[in-house]
C-alpha cells in the first residue's frame, strides 16, 4: 500500500462553522462516493450540529461543494450520522438529535436526494428494559449489508442518571433490517469485559470465512481493540477478546471490505497521554489478508483523530477520511491497495 495524495477537505473555522468533525465514507452502487461528517458551532459533543455531505463521481480526486443534509435549525445537536447502501440507487441516513431521538433519511439516487426525516426512536427504545440508557447514538461511521441482505449499524449505550450528557458508563450493540430499513430490530448487548473499559464506538462488517465481526472502541488499560463475533448479527456475540494486533488509545476507528481482505484505519498507539495530543498519534492504515490474523500497515499521519475508510469502485483505492491536529483539520487520503 502507498499514498497517493493526501490533502484538506476542512479546515477550522471555514464556512459558516467552527469545525467539522465525526467522518464517515461510503461508496454507492453508481461508483460515486460520499463523505458525510458533523458541522459543530464549537468542538463540544453537546454543540448546536448540522450534518454536512460532499460527493466524488471520480474515485475521490475532486469534491462537489458541501450540501447540509440534516439540520438543527439552531437549536439542537444533530449527531452521529451513519450511511449504508440497502439496494441499487438506495442508501440510508442514520443521525440522532440530542443523543435521545433516532433519524431515518432515504436517497434513491445515491445521494443527490433525500427523502425527509422519519422518527425511529422505538428502535433504541427496545433496549431500555435491559439497559436503562440515558444517552445513545448509532455509529458513527457507515454501517454494512450481509450477503443475505440484511442491514446492520451498530449502536452504543450509556446510563447515568446523575448526568444525562455523559457517554459513559456503556455498553454496545446493533440495529438490524431485514427489509432493507423499513423496520429495524434490537441486537444482543455486549457489555464490558473488564471494570471501566465502556465500550462504545464500534464498526461491523461481514467476514469472507463467514459471520460478522465487531471492532469495538474501549477505554480499558490494555489499549487495544475489544473484538467480537456473530454469525449473522441477531444471535449471541461470542470469542469476544482484546486484539493484540490492534492498538488504539480509545478513538473512533473505521474498518471496511476491500474484496476477500480487511481494512482497518486508526490511532496505532498505545502510549498513555491525553485524549488530545500525544494520544491520538500515528494514523494507519492496515490491511489483512486473512480476516484479521495479520496486518500490514501503511503510515498516513503523525496526528490523528477519527477515522472512516471505505474502497473506490475500481476495488484498488482506498479512501480514508480523518481528524487531524485536534480536530481542526478535517483530511482526505487515497491509497493505492
């Protein structure tokens, strides 16, 4: 793998906002490809958010101008949009308000379009007998669709009714469909191995062996990926462990399919620090030939932040979309695979 151009999609302060943070990537079935991230009034979770989208019909050589897909109207936060393709021409937009209240858009021509916003809360909703969650969010990143067609977007969960902002204490799961988004049912809850590690941010993806694989975010001391398996997404989630190969400071990674192979962008570190600065260091990408057992890594940055990758239509590009220099650069990598 080797770089191909690395360039500025956002800077801080351009335009109408302060900064634009949380990416997500998608390619969709016409081979144009899209990038989605929040536009924040200021650098808090809790800031008055719209969501923003940029398209390439050139495998991410050039970019149209940035289209507001969802807003606050001033008033709230407009959070954690996810994509995914359900279907020829079809994608869904995913995004909360508020860390309380689930969105759903449609595009049925990959994404010039969208249709407007219904109201899905009853889908976070059917976890709360379990987990009397406070705040929750889907994603962020993009989420999948399994070979048998069903759609899946992992989800995230905290409880604390002494502070109804915080993120934590968590635990993670996911949505599934099997009627390409018009209805969506719970997951099973994976909740933390160890004291403290407060899984949350996750991204799923089908495997070629078979079955589907969460990388899990966490805080625990290990600083490493907390992985999980399922056979198709609904059933019990098991072999759950600590990758050793992947090592994360506790940031938002993206993972993705190129072919039979794996790719996997974040923070390859461990070292302790904090969450800005000397901890969100060494942005990689990493590819693995053999469902995770292995990687080979490609170097794209000494400061990091989140991340999200997906591959251009010609299945030899890679595009990774990611936080730079405490979140006031928002970038753009393409790799040759």
């Amino acid at each position: 793998m080797n770089v191909l151009n690395d360039y500025s999609m956002a800077v801080a302060g351009e335009g109408d906002y302060a900064l634009r943070r949380i990416p997500g990537l998608i390619t969709c079935a016409d081979g144009s490809i899209l990038c989605y991230y929040e536009c924040r009034s200021c650098l808090s979770d809790w800031a008055l958010i719209d969501i923003g989208m940029r398209k390439s019909t050139d495998g991410g050589l050039t970019w149209d101008k940035e289209r507001i897909i969802a807003s606050s109207g001033g008033k709230n936060t407009v959070n954690n949009p996810v994509m995914m393709v359900a279907g020829e021409g079809k994608l869904i937009l995913l995004y909360l308000e508020n860390y309380k209240r689930l969105f759903q858009r449609e595009s049925h021509d990959h994404g010039e379009s969208w249709s407007e916003a219904c109201e899905i809360t009853d889908a976070l909703e059917a976890f709360r007998l379990e987990f009397p969650w406070t705040c929750a969010a889907v994603g962020p990143g993009h989420g999948c669709r399994l070979p048998s067609g069903r759609l899946v977007i992992n989800v995230w969960m905290a409880s604390d009714k002494t502070n109804i902002f915080a993120h934590w204490p968590s635990v993670v799961s996911c949505l599934y469909s099997d009627d390409e988004g018009a209805s969506w049912q719970r997951g099973q809850i994976i909740g933390d191995p160890v004291e403290g590690a407060n899984l949350n941010e996750a991204v799923i993806l089908p495997l070629a062996s078979g079955g589907v694989l969460f990388n899990i975010r966490n805080y625990a001391p290990c600083k490493r990926r907390y992985l999980a398996y399922n056979e198709d997404a609904a059933g019990e989630w098991r072999n759950c462990h600590f990758s050793e190969a992947l090592r994360d400071p506790g940031c938002m990674a993206g993972m993705c399919r190129a072919g039979d192979d794996l790719l996997y962008c974040g923070c390859d570190t461990d070292g302790e620090g904090k969450q800005w600065g000397p901890s969100r260091i060494h942005l990689t990408l990493q590819r693995s030939h053999d469902d995770g057992a292995t990687w080979e890594k490609c170097y794209l940055s000494k400061l990091g932040g989140y991340s999200d990758v997906c591959v251009a239509q010609d299945g030899k590009t890679a595009i990774v979309l990611y936080e730079r220099n405490e979140c006031s650069d928002l970038r753009l990598a393409r790799v040759a695979l």
